[in-house]
C-alpha cells in the first residue's frame, strides 16, 4: 500500500507533532501530497479534476496516521466519496511506530448497477500494520471494474446547483413532508436540482451548528455520497451557524429566506421590485459580512491615513449602509406615489378587491378569467412580484377593480416583509379581500392558516373577505376543502377550465353592494405598474 519506511516516517513526525500527519499517492507509488492536520482531522487541498477524466476513481489513495486509536472515521469516508479516492487507510500509534491500520473504499450494491446508498463504504476490519496482506492494486483493480457497471444518477440539464435539502424542527411526519415540498417547490422555482432530504426532529436545536455536530458529520457525508453542491436549510440560520455548518460540511449553505431572495431577485421586473429586492438582500447580507472570506480584513487606508485606515470590513459595512439609506428614500417617494394613485381609485366610486393568497394558488390564472386580460402566468412560487389592477363589470353592471397580489408565504422572513408592502396597501384600501386557496394542494389547511394569519397580523382580520377555492376540478383533499366550504362559505371555482366563474362574480356583486363606496365618477390612473382594461 505504502512504502514501509514512509509510513515508520510520518508515525515518528505525528507523534512529534502531536498531529495527523498523512499522503495523497498515485498509483504509480508517487506521493502528490504530503498532509500536516490538527490532532484530530486533516484538511484535504482542493484536488479539482485531478485523475478523474478517465474514471470514476481519482487514482489517488489516502494514507494518513490517526493519533487517538481510532479506525477510519466519518471526515475520512466523506473524504473518499466526496474526492472519489482509491481508498483511504488510517493508521494507529504504538509509541511512535506504526500499530493497526483500518482502510475503506467505496462500496457497490451487489447486483452492481448502483452506488449503495446505505453504507456508501466497505470498511476492512482492523489488521495489524506488520504483517498486512491487502493487495491495494487488485482492490482498485475490482472496485473499478464494479463502478464501470453502475449507472450514474440523471442529472437535470439547466441546474446550476445540486441541493441537499434539511428540515429541522419539532414538526410531525406529515408536517416536516409538506414543509420539505414546499423547499423542493422553491429550489425548482430558483432552478435547482434536489438530490437528496434530511429530516431532523429535534425541540431544542443546537446553538452553534443548529442540528448539531454528530448530524451535521453525517449530512457531509451524505451530501457527499449524492454529489451535492449545496445544503439548503428550511429554516433561517443565523451567521455563525451558517458559518459553522458551511465549515463542518465543507459545503456551500444556503437557508430559506437566501432562497426566496434569490427567486426574488430572478422575478422582479418594476423598479419598487427590484429596490425591495435589493434592499432585502441587503438588509440580509449586513450582519453576515464579517463572515464571507478572509479577504475582507485587508487594510485599505492611504497615504496620509492618520492610522491604517478604515478594514475593508468596515467600509463595507458603511458602503452597504448608505446604500440602505439611498433605497429607503428611493421607495418612499414610490410609496407616495401608489397612495395618490389609489387615491384616485377611491373617488371613483368603484369596489375595490383584492386577490390574495399563497403564493402559487392561481391569482394572476383567476385574474385573466375573469377579465380576460394576460397577466403573466407560470406553474412557479412567486411568479407575481408587482401588483397588477383590472376594471371589470360584473353581471348587474356593478363596476369594481380587481388587483393581483404577491402572494404570500408561511414564516415570511421579515427581510421580505418590504417586499410585500404593495400587497398589504393594496389590501388595507380595499372594500373586498378574496382570499384565494388551491384545491389541488395537499396542505390547503396550513396555507389558508398562513394567509389568514397574516392578515390579522396587520390589522386585516375585519375586513369584508371571501373564500374561494380554485382548481376545483383536482380537490387533493376533499374533506378538508368541504370543511372549508362549511365553515367559511367558500365558492368552488377552476380558473383553467373555467368552471364557477359566473357564481363567483355573482358572488363578488352580491358582496360590492354590500361594502359600495359612496358614488363618484370613475377616476383610474393607467401607469407602467397598474394598466386597467
């Protein structure tokens, strides 16, 4: 495996040292690597494509000396899988001589056509240092004639990343799968591959590492079994556990509410969009600064400083702040333009309503229904970021105005909260709220929940509202949405197919005379965010 006077070499150095010492050899017996670790781990350099254009294998295998007695460890196993190394050995210490030695390799299903997915490594029991009998070469001769047999995974052509999603939290079963669809939903939106859950339930969650150390050793581990690129966790993280996570699986890590930003960022088209966006990303990014890289602690004073200046840190810091401050002035004048021209709606003597949600019910569908107007439409979380106003006239004449909405979300990151500062005006002037609901989803309960919950987090709950309950025509839960039906009087409609519209605008009359603004011309502004029939 390894010339014997090296390996005495480096146990003689790690017992010196007091750390691990080890080497990356090729095949040919050449050492590419030599290793010097702390006393419980090494760090492996960045091997990019090394050796792997021609295999699976890297043509590398590692040897390195562990102080503590112990066998082939987890960093050790995610090394191979993640680097695909021939193997990797780890020996122990008799003094300062070489003991036991534990080697691993990858594993293969027996029927080799995959990789296996419960135990990813095989594992040689402990066998004495002199002595060993493990013919390396024949080994890795074996293990590639297996993997050339394996079929790799399909992987989706346009990802950018590949994602293994986590869920931690007290949830049950059911609740933990509808809140890591609804992950899955937003990583498709953002045009990410998953490859890979985990779920993790737990009522107190790790300060430092969220899910802590023993699960995140076994999430690198993982992540690096299915080749993924990324971690995305269903909840926010805090910059020193994202820092801390990021360490421990030697991946990049992304929560939530990055995930969201990033759909935003992608989606928004008007200019308070995109302001809100930013100012979002910002708001996010300020306190994580000081933990992206090394590089942001150069010094970045001149000549004629009367001391070495201001950190690169600090200037970001500051830069980032005064970029806060030039957006929020930016978006109040926006905002003080949306309040005249709503103005101008609410002396018109029109019923003003407004479509409201979570986010992918079908609104903007609904909206073109029943206007037969072209909003944009698409099968993707957030496709709405700006609202968008229709005039109609409903069966017996009335006229009132419809505005799609943004729609909402469950845990809402209050960096987002901006973000949706249109949606709430919107439905703060209304004289109707049509709360919008989708048939089709699993958990049409706990979005309903959420949006309701919302509203009444912002003063909303008495508004005059109605429940409507789109996709009709594919009900997931037909119990639930009759419960709905009973116990708030929702209508059935299918914007798609067009089934209940005519009882629905009834409906929507019935209701505008009911809450009818006191009579006046109708005064409606056109503008490049609100362009009626």
């Amino acid at each position: 495996m390894a010339c014997d006077a090296l390996v005495v070499r480096m146990c003689a150095l790690a017992a010196d040292l007091g750390r691990q010492v080890g080497v990356l050899i090729g095949r040919d017996g050449t050492v590419e690597h030599i290793l010097i670790g702390s006393d419980r781990a090494l760090q492996l350099p960045d091997l990019g494509r090394w050796g792997r254009e021609s295999g699976r294998l890297r043509g590398l295998r590692l040897v390195h000396v562990h102080l503590k007695g112990e066998p082939v460890d987890a960093d050790d196993l995610n090394d191979l899988v993640r680097l695909g190394l021939d193997l990797v050995a780890a020996i122990t210490l008799q003094g300062q001589a070489p003991h036991l030695v534990s080697i691993a390799q990858l594993a293969v299903d027996g029927n080799a056509t995959t990789a296996r997915a419960s135990q990813p490594a095989d594992v040689v029991p402990w066998q004495l240092w002199h002595g060993l009998t493990f013919d390396c070469a024949a080994a890795i001769a074996h293990l590639e004639g297996r993997l050339a047999k394996v079929r790799p995974p399909a992987r989706l052509i346009d990802a950018r990343e590949r994602a293994l999603l986590v869920h931690v939290g007290p949830e049950t079963v059911a609740e933990a799968e509808n809140r890591l669809l609804e992950l899955e939903e937003l990583c498709r939106t953002a045009h990410v591959e998953v490859v890979g859950r985990v779920v993790q339930r737990r009522r107190q969650v790790d300060g430092r590492t969220l899910i802590g150390s023993g699960k995140l050793a076994e999430i690198a581990f993982q992540a690096a079994q299915v080749d993924a690129t990324i971690l995305v966790f269903g909840r926010e993280l805090t910059p020193s556990q994202s820092k801390a996570i990021a360490l421990g699986a030697d991946t990049k890590v992304l929560d939530r509410t990055q995930l969201i930003l990033d759909i935003f960022a992608r989606r928004a088209r008007s200019q308070d969009g995109k302001l809100q966006v930013e100012l979002a990303q910002l708001r996010y990014s300020l306190p994580r600064l000081g933990d992206r890289d090394n590089s942001l602690s150069r010094l970045t004073g001149g000549i004629g400083a009367t001391g070495p200046g201001e950190t690169k840190l600090e200037v970001d810091r500051r830069r980032c702040r005064d970029r806060v401050g030039r957006i929020e002035t930016q978006l109040a004048k926006i905002k003080a333009g949306r309040g005249m021209r709503r103005a101008n709606r609410a002396t018109g003597g029109v019923t003003q309503v407004a479509l409201l949600g979570y986010t992918n019910v079908g609104k903007s569908s609904l909206l073109n229904a029943l206007t037969k107007s072209s909003a944009f439409t698409e099968n993707l979380l957030f496709a709405t970021l700006d609202p968008t106003t229709r005039h109609i006239r409903l069966p017996g004449g009335t006229e009132a105005v419809l505005t799609d909405t943004v729609g909402f979300i469950r845990d809402l990151p209050k960096e987002l909260l901006g973000a949706f500062e249109a949606t709430l005006e919107e439905a703060e002037v209304a004289d109707l709220l049509v709360v919008i609901v989708d048939g089709a989803h699993r958990a049409i309960e706990a979005q309903l929940t959420s949006v309701l919950t919302i509203l009444r987090d912002h003063g909303l709950a008495e508004k005059p509202r109605r429940i409507v309950v789109n996709k009709a025509d594919a009900i997931a839960d037909v119990a639930t949405v009759r419960e709905i039906a009973r116990n708030y009087g929702a209508l059935l409609v299918s914007s798609q197919h067009r089934l209940g519209l005519l009882q629905l605008l009834e409906a929507l009359e019935a209701d505008a005379l009911t809450v009818a603004p006191p009579d006046g011309a109708l005064g409606l502004t056109q503008d490049s965010w609100s362009a009626l029939d």
